[in-house]
C-alpha cells in the first residue's frame, strides 16, 4: 500500500512581496542558497528521515506543466539536534530521474547535497505559503502555524519541484537558532 501524498502543493502559493514576513522568517524563506547546508552549518547533529518516496500521478498542473502524467514523489524531515526543522516535498517528473540518475538512489541523502552541487542548476521565483494551524504532516502531526516555499529547479533541462515547510522548532529552540 502506497503511502498518501501530503496536499502541499494546493497551498495558495504566491510570491514573497506579496507577505509581511518578520525578519527572522524571511531570512529563512528567501534565502537562494542550499537549506541543506545552511542546517548542516547549526550547532548539533543533522538529520534528515526519509518519510515517502514513491511514484504518483502528477496533480493536473504539475503533468500539463511537464507534459508527463508520473513523477517521482518523495517527502523527508530534516532535523537538527533532535529537532524537525523542515518538511519537504519534491516532485521529479520521470524523465528528470531518468536523466539524473542519482535522483532515483537518494534514500537517506539529502536532494540539496546533488542538486547544489550541479554547475548549471536554475532555480525559479521563489513562492511562498502560509498554513494555518492544523495542518497535519506524516510523522509529525498537527502543526501550528508555518510557512514554506517552493521553487522550480532546472538542471540539464530537467525540472523538479522542491516545496519547504519550516516547522516551529526551526525558530524556536535555542539549539538550532
């Protein structure tokens, strides 16, 4: 049995001018450089769990955007110090996995570790979602209020969709901050 797909995507996405964000939010959100080695660089272990990685029938505006009908799904939590910071969620057409052969053997290693590593990566607008309490997260559960961010990514031609949630111990544990 496959494991459900978190709804993130539907959120109502829109560009960042268009938020007031405090300070220490928007330096988080906007930030254009790898969130994998931004954690890395926290006082404290970091870990990444992974949640899901499957294959899924792409949501109707993600396949008419890359006029493929599956993509690879895959969901993890990354931590620092014991604490879940982030929530991700990438979609990878087929064709771009097929094409970046790493991306099909990820299991526990963080998207961030290869895609940032690629001279020709482009990273799209970043949007940004407010989700009001309540939403729930595998392995997390209900959550408070938070934000997150999405970005397209092109690396060899190829597009993948990463999208970010920044869960409340990211700004709220003195360890990670």
């Amino acid at each position: 049995m496959s494991a459900e797909v978190s709804q993130i995507w539907r959120a109502h996405w829109q560009p960042a001018s268009e938020l007031k964000l405090a300070v220490s939010v928007r330096d988080w959100l906007l930030n254009t450089e790898s969130l994998t080695a931004r954690l890395k660089a926290l006082p404290g272990e970091f870990c990444l769990h992974l949640c899901m990685e499957q294959s899924v029938l792409l949501p109707a505006e993600l396949a008419t955007r890359w006029q493929c009908p599956e993509a690879i799904v895959r969901e993890v939590v990354l931590s620092v110090a014991n604490v879940p910071c982030i929530y991700a969620q990438s979609f990878m057409p087929l064709a771009t996995v097929q094409a970046l052969a790493p991306l099909a053997t990820l299991g526990e290693k963080p998207l961030g570790e290869f895609i940032f590593q690629q001279p020709d990566l482009q990273r799209g607008e970043i949007e940004i979602a407010h989700f009001a309490a309540g939403l729930c997260l595998p392995t997390l559960g209900v959550q408070d209020e938070l934000y997150g961010r999405r970005s397209l990514f092109t690396l060899r031609d190829q597009q993948l969709l990463v999208q970010e949630l920044f869960l409340p111990g990211l700004f709220t544990s003195c360890s990670v901050i």
